[in-house]
C-alpha cells in the first residue's frame, strides 16, 4: 500500500517536473514531451489544451505510467502526494492506479467490457481495491449510478454496454473512476464524441463530483470553452513543450504567449464575422517531432519572431510579473504589445444570396425495421424525417443543427441520393429527385449535389495518390475532354484548396487531418458542385486548422456562388458561417430564421437549451444555464403531441395538456423565422437572451 502519512495536505497532489518522454523506435528517438512542469494542488482542476500531437495525453499516460514498450521517460519527474511515481514498483504502481489515480478516456466503450453488465464491471473496482464483498460493492455502484445522474439506476445496473447511449456510457466510465474516490482525475477529452447538451450534463456533473469528493483533476482538451467552464488553471501545450501556465482567467484575458493567442484568434468568439472579422489561421503546419526547429518550437508560425535571438538556444519558461503563478515560454513576452489589434485578414463583401435552387416540401422518411425472431413479428417503423420543409438560395450557407438522432444525417443522404424518400418533394433546380437513387441519376445531377464527410481519413483511398483520386472524380463527371484537360483540373483544384501541386503525388497516409480535408473538398468541387452537403466537415480538426478549411469554404462558396449545407453540432461556429439556421429535433424542424433571429429570442425551447450549453472560450460572456433532462426519445416510439414536450421547461406555461396531445404548428414570427411551438404570443416575448457579453 501507498505511505500517505508523508504528505502535506498543504503540498501539490501531483508534481511533474522537468519531464521529458520519448518513444523509440529502430531509426530513432523520437521526443514527445520536452521539460514540461505542472503542478496541481488538492481540490484544483488543471486544463491541458493544444493542438493534437502536442503531447497531452503523452503526459497523461506518463502520470499513469502507462506508455507501453517503446515510450520511456528520459528525463524529470512526476510526484504524487509527494512520491516520485517513476521509481515505484509495479506493485506500488497497481494499488495507486485506479484506487488513488483513475483516467478517463475519450472512448467510453474502449473502457467497457461489451460481455458483461454494467452493475458487475462497477463492482469490480472496489472488490479489487478494496476487498469489499460482492453485495456491498454493487450497492456502492447503485449510489454512484445515481450520483453520476443516471435514471432508474438498477435497470442501467442490470444493462449491456451496447443497451445505453453515448452520454450514458460515459457516464458509467466517470462513475467507474469514481467508484474509489481517487485523489486525481484524469479526463482525456471525455466529452469530444457527445452532443452539445450531453457535454453540458457531464460537465456539470465532473464539476459536481469534484466539489463533492475533493477530486483534484488534470482535464485534457482541446475546446478552451470547456476549460474555462471546468478548470481553475490552465496549461498550454506546443510541440511536446508547456509554453503558458497559469489561473484560466488570467490566461485568457493576459495572455502572454505567441500561441496561446494565435489559438484565441482561430476560433469563432462572438463579434466573429466571416465577412468583416474572419477568423485568423495560425500560419505553416505543426512541426514533427524530429523535424523541430532550433530555438523557439513556434517559431515558423509565430507574428514576433526575431532571426538570431528567438533561434539562438533553447527557451526556458519565466514568471510573467505579477501574475498567480503565470509563466511564459517566450523571450520577447515583455516587449509584444498584447492590446494591439490583429492585422486583420482580408474582408470581404456579404455575398448576394441568389434564387431558390433547392426545396424540399412535407418530405418524409420512415424506416421499416424487423422486430426481429423473438420479437411479437410486427415490423416497427423509425420516422427519421418528418414533415422537413425549407428552402436553400444559390450562394447561401444554411446550416442544419440538432442533436445525434435528430435526423441531420438522413435527410443528407437522401438529397444525395444514397436513400429515398417515403413522401414529398425534393425539388433540384425545379427537377424533382426524391425518387430516384443515385445510380439513376445524371453525371450533372450527381456533380451538382456533392458531400464532404466528417472523418477525412474514411473517404480517400489510401493506395491511391492524391492527385489520381481527384483525377478519378473528374472522369466519373465526365469533365476534360482527355488525361491532359484532366490532370490540369486537378492541379487548379488543387491550387483551390490551397495544398502545393507537388501533393498530387502523395498517398494520404502522408497528409495531416487538415490537408486530408482539403483534399475531400477539392474532390466535392471536381464536378462544380452547385450544392454541398458539409456534415461536420471541421469537427475531427483542431481549432487551427478549423479556422483555415472554414475560411477556404467560404472562400470557394464566394467564387463559384455554391450554396452549402452545413450540419453541425458546434454552434459558435455555424454563428461564424451560417446565413440562415435550421434547427431540428427528433425528426422535425423546429426553427428556422435568419442566424442573428436564431440566436435572439425568441427561441424554441429546443434551441434555447442547446445555445446555453455551447461552451465560449470568452470571460466576458454570460450564459443562462439550461441542461436538458433525459435522453432524446427513441424515433422507434415518439412522444404523442409535440415531439420535445418529454424535456421542455416551458411544458407548464401551456394550458390544457396541449404539449402532450397535438402537435404544435408552424409559427410565422416574422420575416421568415418560424418556430413549432404551442406557447403563447406573450411567453415567447418574454424569452430572455441565453448567451449575454458583459459591458467591458
């Protein structure tokens, strides 16, 4: 067992000093992590953030020290509760990790058994680290089932893994973690595959907990929003080395390093505008990690740079004056002038949305799924889409937002043509195509409405060039007369999204997240795409390359008069990109209207809830908090009346049951902004605005 009796209450609950770990293998050593210090004191939460490959969760896995056979640490040293965890035994080792220190990991269902009930794998825990009996470690789990706010916790006790949705599962791993109320938490992005208002549930939640057991927390992620809502303090990660730390307030408000702030500069904040304010890219790609440069690691993308001092030796991190224990990576920190405004990129002019090139009417899409052999031998019918009625303009980006299962995905595939509809219209350029699959359509129906996918490792080809793919589009749209006209598009295209020419020979294993997505775009525009379908085309991406593939969509929407789909769940950027916003629920629109009418009361319930849970990487913003109760209802088995009536908080100002019998119509609020609501003209009015910034 630990000797606890040595340590200071007083003392840091975690000590990592001078760290250094790197990964061999048989060319070379490759160092991940370089001179990272970071301390977090008893009851304090540490956020982690950076770019991925910065070595975040590298020193997760050295606090852990689990960095299998070719990671080693090769320099420092972690201390918890006062002992250095490298010198320990593997026997010290085990009683520690997950008794006194558990981690959380992004993928909950990598943490859980799919053989074996959850109520079991909870129990496990304190059995093993705590020698309680079977009895009393399941009536442990029941509390903490119920702690981590989950219903009817001794049906979720007797259920599979695969039985619960994402949100709960990762609740399960949290109250896992919990089980022996460990001294540290580590979270490593245990929130990126969620939706929008699960993350504000668990974060609320980890927050909740933290307060309750004491729980010190090292919380890694890359949405500096979720860091301010959660952590006390922050670090900064850069290229394997720690390059600002300090409180979060005064992180974000002073900051006082050349990344940190580049960072602050690609996200979308509120007052963003793609027109007037775009956004800024950090310039150049993140450096391997045998490719580093000398001196400074941000050098080569850095606005202050200065050739022979910022890369004559290696830069140690300094106290900033008068901070809470603020440093900086930075020789020139002191001289920048931090107030100044950023040179701001190039504006431009809104563009003038055209005609209606797209309308879908009353359009509907059920899905018969067998009740299977030990079923009662009905089919059941998933109405995936219900009554879906818009219009998109030529030049327009109209996004479509809601939570997974809301139907997003489905009404996507079958304006493609990948599915077909039940009922109603989909009309393309006044031709109607919601009959006909894609293997009957047109070369120029199939090049006009064109996708780009969320995950650009799953759509390219990795035995094929770069340039071969696109070269491979081109033929099936019958562009170019020959190879030659051919293999010249491909190069323009290429020059279009902004990647070297000299790429058209590489294989995408050779390409970062980003330059694979441009890739995918240059494919969607290969037949000159009049429609694209964007389905979470930037969440898989860091913040700084967010900014760029953004701004390029943007940039090719300007020239070629593109109308663009834009399904997200990430709502500070569709207030960056959208003109026009969609919000669905369940199947159905809710609210449509202009971004600025969206955003402004007054809301649909639905959309108030989901605005107040976008975590905004600003001090000055005020949010009014609103997490929803419950999960989403199955489409298999909707709620009679209005489809959101399970989770609203505004059910009760509705006279007469009316939420729970009919169907609320389609409300006209004025120049095209419509809600499905049965509330009154006067409780709509009377809506405040969720997301408010505090006079400076």
């Amino acid at each position: 067992m630990t000797d606890q009796t040595t340590w200071d209450p007083s003392q840091p609950i975690l000590e990592i000093e001078h760290l250094s770990i790197s990964f061999f293998t048989r060319l070379r050593e490759i160092p991940a992590v370089m001179d990272f210090s970071c301390t977090v004191m008893p009851g304090e939460a540490m956020g982690l953030v950076g770019e991925s490959g910065c070595g975040k969760s590298t020193v997760a896995l050295g606090v852990m020290q689990d960095l299998g056979k070719n990671g080693r640490i090769v320099g420092g040293s972690i201390k918890f509760k006062g002992r250095d965890l490298c010198k320990m035994s593997d026997d010290e080792l085990r009683a520690i990790r997950g008794k006194e220190i558990a981690m959380i990991y992004q993928e909950p269902m990598a943490s859980l058994n799919p053989a074996m009930k959850i109520g079991e794998q909870l129990a496990e825990v304190p059995m093993i680290h705590e020698g309680l009996s079977r009895a009393k470690a399941l009536e442990l789990a029941r509390q903490i089932v119920a702690d981590v706010r989950l219903p009817d916790p001794d049906r979720i006790l007797k259920a599979y893994p695969h039985q619960l949705s994402g949100g709960q599962q990762q609740r399960i791993v949290i109250a896992m973690a919990l089980m022996s109320k460990p001294a540290l938490l580590i979270l490593d992005e245990p929130t990126t595959a969620l939706d929008v208002t699960v993350e504000a549930g668990i974060v609320d939640l980890v927050k909740d907990l933290g307060e309750k057991y004491g729980t010190s927390m090292l919380f890694i992620s890359h949405n500096l929003g979720l860091i301010l809502e959660t952590c006390d303090r922050l670090c900064v990660m850069y290229s394997g080395e720690a390059v600002e730390t300090g409180a979060v307030a005064e992180v974000f408000d002073e900051m006082r390093h050349p990344y940190t702030q580049a960072l602050f500069r690609s996200i979308p904040l509120p007052g963003a505008d793609k027109n007037a304010r775009p956004l800024i890219a950090i310039p150049g790609n993140f450096p391997l990690p045998h490719e580093r440069p000398q001196g400074c690691n941000f050098g080569p993308r850095c606005d202050y740079f200065q050739k022979g001092r910022c890369d004559a030796r290696d830069i140690a991190m300094d106290p900033v004056p008068g901070g809470d224990r603020h440093e900086s990576r930075c020789l020139r920190f002191a001289e920048i002038d931090w107030d100044a405004p950023p040179q701001v990129a190039k504006t431009t002019e809104k563009s003038p949305i055209g005609p209606v090139v797209l309308k879908m009417d009353d359009l509907r899409k059920y899905y018969e799924v067998s009740s299977g052999a030990f079923g009662d031998g009905v089919a059941k019918v998933v109405k995936a889409n219900e009554s879906l009625s818009f219009e998109a303009h030529e030049g327009e980006t109209l996004a479509i937002v809601g939570e997974s299962g809301c139907g997003k995905s489905t009404f996507a595939k079958v304006l493609m043509g990948l599915e077909t509809a039940t009922s109603g219209e989909i009309l393309l350029f006044d031709e109607n195509i919601q009959d006909t699959p894609i293997q009957q359509r047109n070369a120029n129906t199939v090049s006009s409405v064109q996708m780009v996918f969320q995950n650009p490792f799953d759509t390219l080809n990795p035995s094929m060039t770069v340039g071969r793919q696109i070269i491979r589009a081109l033929e099936i749209f019958g562009e170019g007369r020959n190879d030659a006209e051919r293999h010249q598009r491909m190069l323009e295209l290429l020059d279009l999204v902004k990647l070297p020419r000299a790429f058209a020979e590489r294989k995408p294993r050779q390409l970062s997240g980003g330059q694979k997505q441009r890739v995918g775009i240059a494919r969607a525009f290969a037949g000159g795409a009049k429609i694209v379908v964007a389905d979470e085309p930037v969440s898989a991406l860091d913040v700084s390359v967010q900014a760029a593939v953004t701004d390029l969509l943007m940039e090719i929407q300007r020239k070629n008069r593109t109308t663009l789909l834009f399904i997200s769940h990430d709502l500070s950027v569709v207030r960056y990109l959208s003109d026009r916003v969609m919000v669905m629920y369940l199947g159905h629109v809710v609210e449509i209207g202009t971004t600025d009418e969206v955003f402004s009361p007054p809301y649909h319930p639905y959309t108030e809830a989901l605005l107040s849970a976008v975590p905004i990487a600003d001090t000055r913003v005020k949010k009014k908090r609103i997490v929803l109760e419950g999960d989403i209802p199955s489409a298999m088995n909707p709620p009679p009346g209005c489809p959101f009536q399970t989770r609203c908080r505004w059910k009760s100002r509705v006279p007469g049951g009316l939420c729970d019998r009919e169907m609320p119509p389609m409300r006209e609020m004025g120049n095209g902004h419509q809600i499905k609501c049965h509330l009154s003209e006067e409780e709509l009015a009377s809506m405040e605005p969720v997301i408010q910034i505090a006079a400076e």
